[in-house]
C-alpha cells in the first residue's frame, strides 16, 4: 500500500482502505473518511495549509465533472497569476463514419446515431465550428476543441506521445512555452506546446531545451463528438494537441498514483471501487481532503459472490508467486492457465489452507466449500476472415423429409428490420404516453399540468432524471419517490399523486391546500421543487479578452436560487429589453445568466454572460406574465448557456396552459411530437397531436401558454 505511515491516524487509514476495498467499512471507518470532508464555506476544524492545495488536481468520478473544474480552474489560475488565458482552437474537417465490416448491426447503429450531413467539401460551416469548439472533451473523446492555456498551468498528457523520454498518457506537468500561428479566420492554433515533467521517473533531456521539457506537437485523429442536443454524433479529423488542463482528473486517470495531497470529490462515485481508487492514491490522513460529502451505503454490504472469488483468486496467486520466490512452493503447480494452477495448488496445501492476507468479508470457508469447476480452454488464434455460409437451398412446392410433415421444423426467415417494442403500449405508430386523472372533487389540475409534463420526462430518462434531481429539495425527494412507487400498470398513478399532494399541505396548508374546489398555483409547486436552500450559484460575466470574470455570491441580485423564472411576454414583441436578441430563447437565456452584451472595465473587450454554480439546474420553469397574455414572437424549443466554463443546454419539453380556472398541458418528447393532455377530457392518456414545427404551440384549445418546463439531460 502506499500508506507507510506509522501514527495511529494513519493506521486507522489503511485499515478503513483495506475494508474499503472489500465495502466492508465500520462505523469506524466511514466517521474516519467523514472527519476529512469539507463543505462550502466551512473546514470543519481541519487543520491544513490550504495553499498546498491551490493547484493540486481533484479527483472525480465524471469526465464532466472533470472538465468543468478544469474551465473554472484555468480561469482562476490565469487571474490570480496576472497571465493572458490564450484559446487555442483545434483545426476540423468532416470525416464520414467507417463501416464496420465485422458486424452488420454495430453498422446499422452507426448509421441510425451518427450524422453525415450532405456536403460538397469537407470544410466546417463558422457556425457549426463554434458549436463543435464549445464541446467539451467528454464528449470528444478527450480531444479539446478549445484549450485555454497560459505559461506556468498544470497539463495532463492525453496520449503516448513518446515512451522513451517520459512523454506517456497521463503524465502531469506544466505549460513550459508553446509555438502557434494564426489562422485566417484569427483563431489562434497551436504548433507544438512544451511542457515540463512533473516528477518523471528519469531525468529528461532533450537538445536545446531545459531538463524534463518535452515537445507535444498537434497531431490528427478521427474524432466522434457527441452533439449536445442528444445521442447523435458526428465524426470530424481534429488536429490538436493531446492535452487537457490538470485542475480535475477522472478516478480512472488517477490509477496507479501516489499523491502527498489528495483533493477528491466523491458525491458520484458509482461502486466501492470507485471510492478505493480515489482515497488510496494519498500516502497519509493528513494529505486527504473530500469536496462535498459522500455515499455511505457504497461503502457497507459486501462484495458480490463473483467478486469475492476473483479477489480469493488474486491472494492464492499471490501466495503461489510468493512461495515461488522463495523456493517453498509444492512440485507439479502448472503455468499454463490460472484456474488449473488454483485447483492443483489448493490440492497440494491440504484443507488447512487459508491465504495468508485473506480478508475475513471475502468468505473463505464458501470459496472452499464451492470449488471451480470451470475447464480451461486452449487458446486458438482467430481469423478476420469471414467463414463462407453455405448456400440456401431453393424453396419447392413439397417439404423435405427434414422438414417435418408440414414443413414445421423449416428455418423461419426473420424480417430485416424486426420492430421492437420500447414503451408499454402502441397507438398511431407513436409510444402512448400516461396523463394524471383530474380529481373533480378535490381539484387537482395544477398538480395533474405539471406532474404530467415531469412524469414522461422521467420515464424518458429515469437515471438521468434521478441522478440530476435527487437531493435538490424536499419536494422533489419526495416527488421521486412517488414516481419510483407507481407500479408497472400504472394503476396507483393518482395514489401516488396525492401522496404528494399530502405531502405539500403539510408544508404549506395555505398555499397548498388539499381538499376541495381549491385553486393552486402552479408556480408555487414549481418554486417548492426547485428552490435550493443554498442557491444554484451566482450569474457572472466572463470577457472574451482577457478571460477576467466579473459577479459574486455576495451580489445578491446575481444569484440564482430558483429553477423558476419569470419572462414578461410582450417585452419588446418578445425581445429581450437589454440584449435586443429577436427569439424568445434570447430572453429567457437572459434571465438565466443575466446581461449578454457588454464591454469589460479593465480591457475593453466584450463579456459574455456565463453561470458559476455548486449544482446546475437540470429543468428550468418559465412563467410567463401577465398571465395568458400570449407571446410577442415565434417560440423556439431551446436555448444554452455557458455553466461553469461549457455550454449547457435546455430543450423546451413541457408547455402548461390556463384559462377558465383550469390548467392543462402538452408534452414534447425527443422526436418533437406533441401530445396533449387535459386531465378532465384525456383522463389517463396524453393525446398525440402533431410535431412541433407544425403547429401554434402558444394556445392550446383557447387557452393561453402560462408556463414552459426546460430539461437538461447532460
């Protein structure tokens, strides 16, 4: 282990990670891992020299997560150094995606996700570019659009450029100078970017530069990048250099490191595995710190049986090269295949045998009782080639004696594209999506609006839904419990409902009230569910020149703290008043990040409006006033705003309608299609309509738009 220290604190440490990497963790041990976490604002009494920290990488478990940390920590970086943040663009052109001649399904895959667009040259529209730039490397399999560097920052290298003088994938180092030119359009790109070593394994020395200074020259690669709006992708040849700004790194990417100072962030670690692998890299308590809390319950209930025994498997093959080395290992143990070298080996040993560093919670005495009885299988070299099928027999009027009879044991021909049915139920050709029943006794169509929209959200993309909005706030917590409880048959679909609707009148009884022919407000729901506590984060402006960032939590008129925004609906013919943007997209993107246009004070240049936030907020509600006053403009289904340094985007996925004292509402799936739902005339099934580009989305059977619901799924 990479723990040597020898204070009680540290042996408390490697004996929390040894049970860790089991998910056997004491109480014990997770108070151990609860004493090292800080939260916002506070340090809980740590004891640290926090300058030690300021560029130390943070480990986490999300590629996303990663790139965010690493946009806000360039930019931090750069200002509190004095130093020009420079972008340099990546040069694309469009690449067709290759056939895949092994597997005719992983072909119709490619062909059904990814997009080719019709084009005389391979040249990328400015437009595209821009948007294809603003990508993030998570989603560019790690080759960046944009890097924003300056002389002194950390890098990781993100290919092997060259083994023999240190140049590996994953190893750290810092911007040393670079070489670049200016393309025609005034991007700057980069030639060659020269980074310094960080700790190489030897030193480094190359003619005519500093010791452990290597070059990393641009270099060409076929890229899929994943487009923002949904699964599809494009392929494009992105010339760039391989390297990412080293302010966060993935817990795959942080694999065989010792580190002095640990900064992790474990909030989404998804297995047991996971946590190990980001709290072991430090070589003592003092040097881990935890962003944000964790989940305990990844940490207790064992290991799955067939983990168990691949763990039993490691130990005895580590006692049998043991025992090699020091020449006490038994006559007639094989080497040719693992499983045959266990079982001979555990024969020899006799019943007495137990591994000598076996943990207790990997269960022993079961891995004995249940020998393995698989059969090693010899290894055989495999051929490209395809293995010519043999020809079809012709079909005659009379069946073969193989045939059967009535020719009932002949090979059926599947259809080429067989439908598979992906919802619960077909009507139309479309997926039939599920509506609330409006309760006439106790009124329910406020609840019935909006929790239909989220509903078909969630049963869109339930992990997605679930893992952006749990923990949000009370309501919603309870909101998702009530959805995960509705049955397959949705038959409980308005039990669950009222559940909820219980739920909020003990909240707030006046404004919730729960029985009678009472009227809700729809935007009271909404701020219920999607008001943090503690805010989402504060708006900012970011200068497209010298990368100053201007706002702050302290200014309370820049804070978000609601997922619930209110536009005015005839402001300018649905223009925005201080951007003058024609679309009502520009508006509420105004609303959300605050003033787009502007000149910064320091250097003159243009700001853009961007959000700093601890959590982005997945959907975003609209409301706009005065109420069913209709709109001034065309309404457009989506709008993006630069979050903590990337792009994000919202698409329009839910309308809600009031007039004659009653709410309903349509749905928008991912294809576009429409589908309405008026919990008095519907009852439970929502009813397709048309696609959204072809129909007046501002109405809906004379009444008017009151609110729009935007989803975030990234």
């Amino acid at each position: 282990m990479r723990q040597r220290g020898m204070s009680v604190e540290d042996q408390r440490f490697r004996r929390a990670l040894t049970n860790l990497r089991v998910k056997s963790c004491t109480e014990d041990d997770r108070a151990l891992f609860r004493s090292r976490i800080i939260a916002q604002g506070s340090v809980r009494g740590l004891a640290c020299d926090w300058s030690k920290y300021e560029d130390v990488s943070i480990i986490t478990a999300r590629n996303s997560h990663r790139d965010a940390i690493n946009e806000v920590g360039s930019r931090l970086f750069a200002l509190r150094r004095g130093e020009r943040l420079h972008a340099f663009r990546s040069v694309d052109r469009w690449s067709s995606a290759e056939r895949n001649e092994e597997s005719v399904r992983q072909d119709q895959r490619e062909t059904v996700n990814s997009f080719d667009p019709v084009r005389r040259s391979d040249e990328i529209h400015p437009d595209i570019q821009a948007i294809l730039w603003d990508i993030p490397p998570c989603m560019t399999d790690h080759h960046a659009g944009t890097l924003r560097l300056c002389k002194g920052m950390p890098v990781i290298l993100k290919n092997n450029e060259a083994t023999e003088i240190c140049a590996t994938n994953g190893a750290e180092g810092v911007v040393y100078d670079w070489k670049a030119h200016l393309e025609p359009s005034g991007e700057e790109v980069l030639d060659v970017l020269f980074v310094r070593l960080t700790d190489p394994p030897k030193t480094v020395q190359i003619e005519g530069l500093p010791a452990n200074v290597v070059p990393v020259v641009r270099t060409k690669n076929r890229v899929k990048c994943v487009l923002p709006t949904g699964v599809r992708y494009v392929y494009i040849d992105r010339e760039q250099v391989m390297v990412l700004p080293n302010f966060a790194m993935s817990d795959f990417a942080s694999q065989g490191r010792t580190r002095k100072y640990n900064p992790c962030h474990l909030r989404y670690c998804r297995t047991s595995q996971s946590l190990y692998t980001c709290l072991s890299r430090c070589s003592s308590l003092d040097g881990t710190i935890i962003v944000g809390g964790f989940d305990e319950n990844k940490m207790v209930g064992g290991l799955p049986r067939a983990l168990k025994r691949e763990f039993l498997d490691f130990e005895i093959l580590d006692d049998i090269v043991k025992r090699e080395y020091e020449g006490t290992l038994p006559e007639g143990i094989p080497r040719t295949y693992r499983s045959e070298a266990i079982r001979v080996f555990l024969s020899k040993m006799g019943e007495s045998y137990m591994p000598p560093y076996a943990h207790p919670a990997l269960d022993w005495p079961t891995y004995k009782a249940n020998p393995r009885d698989d059969v090693a299988t010899p290894w055989r070299i495999v051929s490209k080639r395809r293995v010519k099928k043999p020809k079809k027999r012709k079909r005659t009027g009379e069946s073969s004696a193989d045939d059967g009879e009535n020719g009932e044991n002949r090979a059926r021909k599947r259809p080429r594209f067989a439908p598979r049915v992906t919802c619960r139920d077909a009507a139309g050709g479309h997926s039939r999506l599920s509506g609330f029943i409006w309760d006439s006794e106790n009124w329910s169509c406020a609840y019935d609006s909006l929790l239909t929209v989220l509903w078909n959200i969630y049963e869109d993309d339930r992990d997605g839904f679930v893992a952006n909005m749990a923990g949000l706030t009370v309501a919603m917590d309870t909101l998702i419990a009530c959805f995960n409880n509705v049955n397959r048959e949705m038959s409980n679909l308005e039990g669950q409902r009222d559940a909820f609707r219980n739920v909020m009148a003990e909240m707030d009884g006046l404004r919730f009230p729960r029985s009678g022919a009472c009227l809700i407000a729809v935007s009271d729901i909404v701020d219920e569910l999607l008001r943090r506590q503690d805010g989402y984060g504060y708006r900012a402006s970011t200068c497209m020149s010298c990368g100053r960032v201007e706002g702050g939590m302290r200014d309370h008129g820049r804070t978000l703290s609601s997922g619930l925004l209110y536009v005015h609906s005839h402001a300018e013919n649905g223009r925005s008043s201080r951007s003058g943007l024609g679309t009502f997209s520009s508006a509420v993107k105004e609303t959300v990040a605050g003033e787009i246009n502007g000149t910064c004070r320091h250097c003159g240049g243009s700001r853009r409006a961007t959000l700093v936030v601890e959590r982005v907020p997945s959907i975003i509600c609209v409301e706009l006033y005065p109420a069913s006053g209709g709109l001034g403009t065309q309404l457009d289904r989506s709008f993006s705003v630069e979050v903590n340094g990337l792009t994000r985007y919202w698409t329009l996925r839910g309308l809600i309608y009031w007039g004659g004292n009653h709410f309903t509402c349509r749905y928008l799936d991912r294809n576009g299609m429409v589908w309405y739902h008026d919990g008095v005339s519907c009852g439970r099934d929502c009813k397709p309509e048309r696609l959204a580009d072809e129909m007046n989305l501002l109405e809906a059977n004379r009444r008017g738009l009151s609110h729009l619901i935007y989803y975030s799924s990234q």
